[in-house]
C-alpha cells in the first residue's frame, strides 16, 4: 500500500548565463492547520498589485498580506479594470485589474532591495478578463533577469495564469519582463516576490532555476489552495481528490518534519491530508502523469519531481506499509516505508532529461 501526502515535479530547461529554468509540479495533501500562536514573517515579501491605482494598497482577505500599487515598479503601460462581467467580488482582488503595455517591445517591472546571491520565489499572474475588450486571447514570454522564463498562453478568458520561478538572484534587484511575440498585447494581474532560505530547494543554484509545472496538495483539503500563513514561503498547494481514483484520508494531528524534508520545507497543513490507492485498484498502484513542453529556449527541458509522503493512519503491528516510486520505468532500489506523522520528500536531486512526459 502506498500513502501519498504529497507530490511534486519539476523541470529543468537548458541554460543562458545564470539561470537554467527547471519546470516544477508538486502535489500534496493538506487539511488547514490550526493557525500557530506566532505569524511567520513576511520581511522581503514584495506584493503588487499591477494594475491598482497609486493610492489603492490594501490587505489581501485570505492571506493578510498587505499589496501595494505598481506605481515605481515600472515606467511602462497602462493600468486597466477587466470588463464589467469578469468584475466578480469573489475573486482575488489582484485578478480586478491588469497593465498592459501596448506601445512597447518589452514592458519591465524591477524588484529591488535583495540580497545579491539569495534564493527567491518569484510569481507573476495574468488573468486577461477581456481586459481591453478585444476577446482575443494573448500569448507573450516572461523572462526573469536576461533568462527567458517561459511563454504565458492565455487560454481561458477568465482563468488566471501563474507563472513562478525559484531563482538565486545575482544582484541587488531583478527585472521581470514581458515581451511581445505578435500574439497581441502583454498584460499582467500580480507581481510577488517571496525570499527564501538558500538550503531550500537545493536543485536551484547559481546556474540553474526552477520553473513551476504545478504543486498540489493530495486528499480532501477544501476549495482554496493552502497559502500563507500556513506556508511561511506564501506558496500554493493546490487541492487534488479524486474519490474515483483515489481514497482520501486525512489527521487532524500536527505532522512533523525530518531533516530530509528541511530541503523543501513542506507545511504540516499539506501533509495532513493524503490519499491512498482505493480498494478496487487491483495493482495498488497510484499513478500521476504530466508533459514538459519544449520551447524555443529550452528545447530539452530537465525535470525534477517532488513527493510529499507521511503515514497518516495507526497500523496493526504486524501490518507495514511499503512501496516503490517507478519514475518512466525506473524504480527504486529499496521500498520507500513511512513514518507515523512525519513528512518525507522524495525527489531526484539531479533534473531528468529528454523526456516530454512523465509517468
Ligand atoms: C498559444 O496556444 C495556441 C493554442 O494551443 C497555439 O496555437 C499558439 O501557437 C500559442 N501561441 C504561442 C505564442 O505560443
Ligand atoms: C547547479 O546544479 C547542477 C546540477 O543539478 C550542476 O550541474 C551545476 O554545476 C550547479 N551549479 C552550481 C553553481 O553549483
Ligand atoms: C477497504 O477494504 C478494507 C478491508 O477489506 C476495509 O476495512 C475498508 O473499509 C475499505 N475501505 C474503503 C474506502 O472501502
Ligand atoms: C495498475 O493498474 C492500472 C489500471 O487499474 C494501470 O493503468 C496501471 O498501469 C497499473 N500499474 C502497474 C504498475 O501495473
């Protein structure tokens, strides 16, 4: 039997100078925790809102962290309200509003005051909501830095794209740009920029980034994705259950860490809840695919994948839950077994190449 608290993968995508881009999913499984008596800190937190008038900060609802206007992040564009029927109240307040930069080849925000050689999460969001009220979709990259980052393909007129990198930045502030490929207008909702302790996610270094595919939180872990303060690092676990698939469980008990997982620092809000194969899976077998989509700066893209796992569940003493991690055929030397509440991550340390999906 297998327990899957959480999971992730990512890939890295060939090199320019500083940055090699890895493309990163991760999953794992969350319930939210009961808020702890101390508020981790958010020193270095950069929050824009883009498009917001100069005057408008505010206090995000779901997460208390203060965002602010874009006003001397950028010189370029324009700031826009999407249409009045993507107006809805219930969203994050930074998908409301966007700038664009019509009269540009290249609009560019720069984030200051870093640590020259530190570790961070940057994270843009796009989400067009017919913004210019053409109902025309568009497509133009994100670079971080002089690194291409990846293309942001609108498909959905009111989805939002994110995009997020984990980058060592090389100096003192980093430019985020958005350039224009003739698939119309470059916009963009949400800037963040989020520090991070250097041991963390030790497969972003000097010369190569990670790029995030997707991160998900496993098993029945309610509608919104787990953020800050659950996670001191504001990243997004995003729920994943599927009752037909998989059986959910979950603990209200606190799950702790091993050294091990220092690396990726996995909050105990995601662990807490987990799936397991469900009964009438003959094999026991949990299965995940994803693709990793070459593009023109990284045409043999690498990856790396990230598993979240916990033993959740008291077992009978003679009982033992054991199982292999099978990456594209190739499995691991020795079964993996889990600990009663404590978090491991299972993770190549070195990208995998050449492969465009996953399995
Ligand atoms: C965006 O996606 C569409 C549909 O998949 C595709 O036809 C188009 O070429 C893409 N544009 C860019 C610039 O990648
Ligand atoms: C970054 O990690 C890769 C292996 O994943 C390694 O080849 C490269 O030398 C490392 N760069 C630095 C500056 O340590
Ligand atoms: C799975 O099977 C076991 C043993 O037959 C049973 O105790 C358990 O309730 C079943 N779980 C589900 C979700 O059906
Ligand atoms: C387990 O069974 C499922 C179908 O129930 C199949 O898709 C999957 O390939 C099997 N996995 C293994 C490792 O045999």
């Amino acid at each position: 039997m297998c327990a899957c608290s959480g999971m992730g993968r990512a890939m890295v995508i060939a090199a320019r100078p500083w940055l090699r881009l890895l493309l990163g999913l991760a999953a794992a499984a969350g319930v939210l925790q009961v808020r702890g008596q101390r508020t981790p800190s958010i020193t270095g937190f950069i929050s824009i809102d883009c498009g917001l008038p100069e005057q408008g900060g505010y206090v995000d609802a779901a997460t208390k962290i203060p965002y602010t206007s874009d006003a001397g992040f950028t010189d370029a564009g324009s700031n826009r309200d999407v249409s009045a029927e993507y107006m809805d109240p219930r969203m994050p307040r930074t998908h409301l509003n966007v700038r664009s930069f019509p009269d540009t080849a290249r609009g560019c925000y720069t984030l200051p005051s870093l640590t020259p050689g530190s570790k961070y999460l940057v994270r843009a969001t796009f989400r067009y909501g017919n913004y210019d009220g053409l109902n025309k979709l568009p497509a133009f990259d994100l670079y971080l830095g002089v690194n291409f980052w990846r293309t942001v393909n609108v498909s959905k007129v009111d989805a939002a794209v994110v995009a997020e990198a984990i980058a060592v930045i090389p100096d003192d502030s980093v430019q985020v740009c958005l350039v224009n490929v003739g698939s119309g207008t470059p916009f963009i909702s949400a800037l963040a920029l989020r520090p991070l302790e250097n041991s963390l996610y030790p497969q972003a270094n000097a010369t190569q980034a990670l790029v995030l595919i997707d991160r998900r939180s496993l098993g029945d872990t309610g509608v919104l994705p787990i953020r800050y303060p659950d996670d001191p690092y504001d990243r997004a676990w995003v729920p994943w259950s599927d009752p037909e698939v998989w059986t959910d469980i979950s603990t209200t008990e606190k799950v702790r860490e091993t050294i091990g997982n220092l690396r990726f620092h996995v909050p105990s809000a995601v662990m807490q809840t987990a799936i397991i194969a469900s009964n009438d899976s003959r094999n026991q077998t949990i299965d995940f695919s994803w693709d990793v989509e070459p593009n023109h700066a990284y045409p043999v893209p690498g990856c790396i994948g990230i598993l979240y796992v916990a033993e959740l569940q008291i077992l009978a003493s003679n009982d033992v839950r054991e199982f292999n991690v099978i990456a594209n055929g190739k499995k691991n030397k020795l079964p993996y077994t889990l600990e009663y509440l404590v978090a491991d991550a299972i993770s190549n340390r070195e990208p995998h190449h050449g492969y465009n999906q996953y399995n």
